[in-house]
C-alpha cells in the first residue's frame, strides 16, 4: 500500500514537473506599429443662441438661422448623414452683475454638428457660416474617410513587430519559435494627432465675420499595440 502511495505521488510529481515545463516553454512580446496620414475630413460643431426679451422672438431668430445654416451645407453639397442637429432648447438668461444675477431675457440655443470633406475650400465655408453670424464655430476634430484601413495596417505592422522581436530573442537563446497561443491588442488609443489644438475658434462676441479660418490639420496616426505569446521549440 505504502509503494502505491509513493509511487502515485512520484507520478504526479512527474506530470507537474512536465506540465510546468510545457507551460514555460513560451515567449510573451510586445508589438508596436504607427500610421501617419494627412487628415481629408473635419467635424465642426456651430452654436446657434439668441437672447431676446420675448421667448417667441429669440425662438424664431435661432430657428432662421439654424435653417440657413442648413442651406448652407447643402450648398457646399455636405449630405444630410454629415449633418446632426440637436434639439433646440429655452429658458431665462442670466448675467452676473455687482455680485447678482440678474436676468437679460429669454434664451434660445441650438447646436449643429457638420462633417466637411472638402478641406480645401474650409476658408470659404466657414467664412459664410461665421457670416450668418452664429453664436459660436468650434470643436473642430479631423479624420480622414478610410481611417479603418489606416488602423488595420497599423495592427499588421504591431503583429509584424511582435513576431520579429520574438524571433530574434528566441534566435540569441538558440531556440525557435512555434505556433501562437495568444494574441491580444493593448490600450487600443484614439488616432493621435500632431498640430495644433483648436477648441472654441469663434464666438460672436469678438468674431470677424469677413472671411472664414484656415486651420492647418497637421498629421493623425493611428497607432496600436499587441501582445502575442508563441510556443518555444528546440
């Protein structure tokens, strides 16, 4: 009884020893790859408010505005899925003076988001919107229309680099490397972008409604990271 005990726990010392052996007989990378491209496209946000002593008066001013706006994207050919309006909201404005509020009028407010894809005529477009004297003109965030295929050779590249780094570490240990185990992405970022930040560009107050803006977009890159972990062979 004595050895049928000692010799079923030689055995599964035997089979933890080949499994731990198997399970270390792997090689854990990390892979990086980066697209750079020039953007084609850009998303604005335009704010359309109007304060009036009348609610019925500053309604209508913003929904007149917002309805030229909308000609006007037509008219710069922008398709109807390029355009998101919000819903429009109301209620009493207030400016603080000497410490209190005190209330100016009635508030109306309405905002459009436009994805534009001619950015060479960006300057003329956005000169007539900042024309129909709008509240504020902002938010601008390029893209560019085949960014997926941008992030999906920024991947093959990061598995490209996981594989080399693998084979070279395995070929200075004089090993090889086998099948692959596991393959996982990493912090999956948004594009990064290099230039300059633009937030709110215009706003009514100190808008120069003469000609639009030039922004130059700068360079996006679609960056990703992976981790593989291959098989170890002799």
């Amino acid at each position: 009884m004595r050895k049928m005990v000692a010799g079923a726990l030689i055995a599964c010392a035997l089979f933890l020893n080949v499994s731990c052996s198997e399970k270390a007989r792997t090689i854990k990378v990390f892979g990086s790859g980066e697209v750079t491209y020039i953007p084609d496209i850009v998303t604005m946000t335009v704010n359309v408010k109007n304060v009036k002593p009348v609610l019925r008066d500053a309604i209508a001013n913003t929904n007149a505005t917002s309805k030229k706006l909308l000609e006007l994207c037509k008219k710069y050919s922008v398709s109807d899925e390029d355009v998101k309006t919000s819903f429009a909201q109301s209620g009493r404005e207030y400016e603080w003076k000497n410490g209190s509020e005190v209330f100016v009028g009635f508030r109306s407010e309405q905002s459009v988001q436009i994805t534009f894809r001619e950015l060479g005529r960006m300057e003329e477009f956005t000169g007539e919107i900042l024309a129909l004297q709008v509240y504020s003109l902002g938010d601008l965030k390029y893209s560019h229309s085949k960014k997926n295929k941008f992030e999906s050779e920024a991947n093959m590249l990061a598995l490209d680099d996981a594989k080399s780094a693998a084979e070279k570490m395995a070929e200075r240990m004089g090993v090889g490397i086998g099948d692959v185990l596991y393959i996982s992405d990493v912090d999956a970022d948004e594009p990064v972008f290099y230039g300059t930040e633009y937030g709110l560009v215009a706003q009514n107050k100190s808008l120069n409604r003469s000609s639009g803006f030039v922004v130059a977009p700068g360079i996006l890159s679609s960056e990703k990271k992976v981790v593989v972990v291959f098989e170890l062979k002799k």
